[in-house]
C-alpha cells in the first residue's frame, strides 16, 4: 500500500507538471531544468513500478498541434524526446506531433515539447535582437533556420546523453538490487529487465492494435550559415546539466 501511495504521488506530480502552459516562452535553462525534471520523475516511475501497476496503466494516444516556425526545430530533435521518455509517436502532416504510450510517459513527453518549444521561442527571439543576426547579409529566414537546426541538434545530443545516463543509473540499482518494485523475473541476470520488456511490448501491443502503419522518413539538414548554426548550438547548449549519477532520486524526495 505504501509503495502504491507513492507512485501515485509521483503520477500526480508528472499531471502538474504536463498541465503547466508556457504562456511567454522560457529560457533555456528552464527547459534544460524541466527536462532534469522529467528524467528524475521517470526514474522514480519506472523503478517503482510493479508487474500490478504496470497491468493496470493504459496507452494513450495524444496529439499536439504546432503552428509557429519552431515546429522545424522540434520535428528534428522528436526522435530524442520519444527515447528520453520512452514513448512512440509520429509526425502527421506539416504541424502535428502524435504521442503514444503509457499515460504518464506521454504526459512527460507533451510537457517537454511544450517547454522546449517556448525555450527555443525565447533564445530565438534574443538572437534576432544580437548584432550578429542584424548585421548578417542573408536573408533572414535563411539564418532562422539555420539556427533552429542548431539549437535542435543540441538539445537532441542533451537528450540523448540524459537518456543515456539515466538507463546507466537504472541499471546499476537494479544489478545492486537496490530497485523497489521490480517483480517480474529479471533477464541476463539484471533484476527488473524484465519489467522493462514487459512495459515496451504493451506499448508495441497497443500500437497494433491502432492499426497505425509507421515509416522511417529521411530528412537532411541544409545549413545556409555556419555561424548562425553555431549560435542555434550554443543556446542549445548553454547550461549545464549534470546531476549526480550515482545518487539516484527517492521517492521521499518529489516535489
């Protein structure tokens, strides 16, 4: 019971969070910062969930309609988000994303975008205001999106590294057997590997059921201006993000 107690303390948290609007965009740094967030309130989710909780959660499909310019951006680093919070999702049409997975999951991955969109809504509108964008001969929507992809790259190669980190840091509680929750038989002598098997093919089972088709779809980046590439990179890159690896989130500790 108390176990239960607390995962629906952190699910609660994941909705406050999913339900937060960003009305006038935000810095970086609170994305970054929200994206921290998210990977702590992940690790307490998965590592606390049991075989019970896990039959009980429902996949939830939820659409997101983007209408300004930074839909290019966030179409590039999607892939990141879905990995970070271990969701599926595809892009339909020009300006909507789709998410699909376990409700919590999805609600992260919502809240990211979200935050990351107003982040990058923020950054750009600094650097429209800098000399190096006013002084730049080309024209202006060439430099935008060549520092949009800048900032998306980044912010993938972010996401990707904390999705690293964190499955490293999962894993290494769970070889420790220091993983609350973990019922179903682990596999490869991992305590807890199954549970995560378990989880993505009921996520795979509910994208059958869909009928959704999915395809690969390769794009290419092209980058009219190398410096306004490289200022997208630095504002996606400007804070550091680091949190201590070994010493894993407890449930005690969500705010």
């Amino acid at each position: 019971m108390q176990q239960q107690s607390e995962l629906a303390k952190v699910k609660a948290r994941i909705r406050a969070l999913a339900a937060k609007t960003v009305e006038r965009g935000c810095s970086e740094a609170e994305a970054m910062a929200a994206a921290a967030k998210v990977g702590e309130l992940l690790d307490v989710y998965g590592l606390s969930m049991s075989e019970v909780e896990l039959r009980e959660e429902t996949c939830v499909q939820q659409r997101l309609a983007t209408l300004g310019p930074g839909r290019l951006a966030l179409r590039w680093l999607f892939p990141s988000v879905l990995r970070f919070c271990e969701c599926r999702g595809w892009t339909d049409g020009r300006q909507d994303f789709v998410l699909f997975g376990l409700l919590p999951d999805v609600q992260m991955a919502e809240y990211l975008l979200r935050v990351i969109e107003g982040a990058l809504a923020w950054e750009e509108g600094r650097y429209r205001r800098s000399p190096a964008y006013l002084g730049n001969p080309l024209p202006g929507q060439a430099i935008l999106r060549s520092f949009r992809y800048g900032f998306a790259d980044r912010v993938a190669k972010r996401l990707d590294a904390m999705a690293d980190e964190r499955q490293q840091a999962v894993q290494a509680r769970r070889t420790a057997g220091t993983a609350p929750g973990t019922g179903l038989p682990g596999t490869g002598g991992l305590p807890g590997t199954g549970l995560v098997l378990a989880k993505s093919k009921k996520v795979e089972e509910g994208m059958r059921g869909l009928g959704v088709r999915l395809r690969t779809v390769t794009s290419t980046a092209t980058i009219r201006d190398r410096g306004a590439y490289g200022d997208g990179r630095a504002a996606g890159g400007r804070v550091g993000l680091g949190r201590p690896v070994g010493a894993g989130p407890g449930i005690k500790g969500v705010r």
